[in-house]
C-alpha cells in the first residue's frame, strides 16, 4: 500500500478525522485509519509518529476546515449579534447535511472522551474554548458598541454563557433527529441576550 508521501496529505487528514469524528479516538483503531486514508500502517507512523500523533493534526484540520469557516465572520471586525446567530445557524445546516443524529463537534466530543485523560488533547480543547470565548466577546462587544452599551464584565458573562451554550448544543445534536429543537434553543439563547443589549 503507498506510503502517506505518495497520497494526498490533506486528503488523508480529511478522511482520518471524518473516522475519528464519528468513532471518538478511543475506539478508532489504527486499522479503521488504514482502511479510511489507504495509507499503510507504515506511512501513517512515518508521518505522524502514532495515533495520538495524527489525532493532533486531524484536530488542527478540523479548527481550520470546519470550526474557522463559520466562526471566522463572529471573530471579524464589525461583528455583532447576527454574526452570532449566523454560526449557530451555519453549524446545524451542516449537522443537518450531514444527517441528524450527527457526529456532534469533534471537540466537544474530544472534550468529554479523552479531554480528561490527555493533557495534550485537553489543551487542544481549552484553546478552542478561548477562541470562541474571544470571539463572541468580540462580536457582542460590537453589539454593545453600536448601542453606545461598554459593561466589560456583561460581555465578558455573556461570551462565557454563548461558550458553554455552544458545547451543549452540539453534544445535543448528537442525540437528536431533527433540526427543530436545536434551532428553538438558539432563539431561546439569543433571544434575552438581542434583547438585553437592545435595553
């Protein structure tokens, strides 16, 4: 079998986390890896040293590939409220296109099986969670700004609550069939906070 060098490296990482995602790493084997990537066995620990080793790449391919391109326009400049909404709204379109019950987010996921186990993979997750603690505070400092409203600690409580709100929504997902009551929570989450900030 061709050694990853030969093969298409973003394509393998691709493949290698739709497995990961949907199995959890624990119960991915490198077996189920080889069968996913057709990469030897050989070339996945030339590249990556081992499991864990690929597991930490397939994680950065996930931030850039899934996490970045819906939540990049909350972390812009300019950014408020809809900018909010808009990921939540984008997260579960691809939740539904991928068919629900889904996968759930792969760190929220990673968060919770293994999370509490690897110090690596649990910095991994605690850096996810910062940037998007910075970047809803980012956009509903935006929102403040626009209504002439500046309370540091309101923001700062609010982009802890989105945060948190965020990791249970798509955990959720995973356990629910149909679109409705994931997007019933966000208008419930967002909806004070539209209106807390309107005041």
């Amino acid at each position: 079998m061709p050694r990853l060098k030969q093969y298409d490296h973003k394509d393998a990482l691709a493949r290698a986390m739709e497995r990961f995602w949907a199995q959890g790493y624990y119960a991915t084997s490198i077996d189920d890896l080889v069968r996913a990537t057709g990469v030897s066995r050989h070339g996945l620990y030339a590249e990556f040293g081992d499991k864990r080793g690929l597991f930490v790449a397939v994680m950065e391919t996930y931030c850039a590939t899934v996490v970045t391109p819906a939540f990049a326009r909350v972390e812009a400049e300019g950014a408020g409220l809809s900018d909010i909404r808009a990921y939540f709204d984008t997260q579960i379109g691809l939740a539904v296109a991928k068919g629900l019950p889904g996968p759930g987010c792969l760190i929220a996921n990673t968060m919770t099986e293994s999370g509490p186990h690897d110090e690596a993979f649990a910095a991994l997750v605690r850096r996810h969670l910062e940037r998007l603690d910075a970047g809803f505070r980012n956009a509903l400092r935006g929102a403040c700004s626009r209504r002439r409203r500046t309370d540091a600690a309101d923001v700062d409580s609010l982009a802890r609550f989105l945060t948190i709100a965020a990791q249970g929504l798509w955990s959720v997902s995973r356990v629910t069939p149909e679109p409705g009551p994931l997007r019933a929570f966000v208008d419930d989450l967002l909806r004070p906070i539209e209106e807390r900030l309107a005041a």
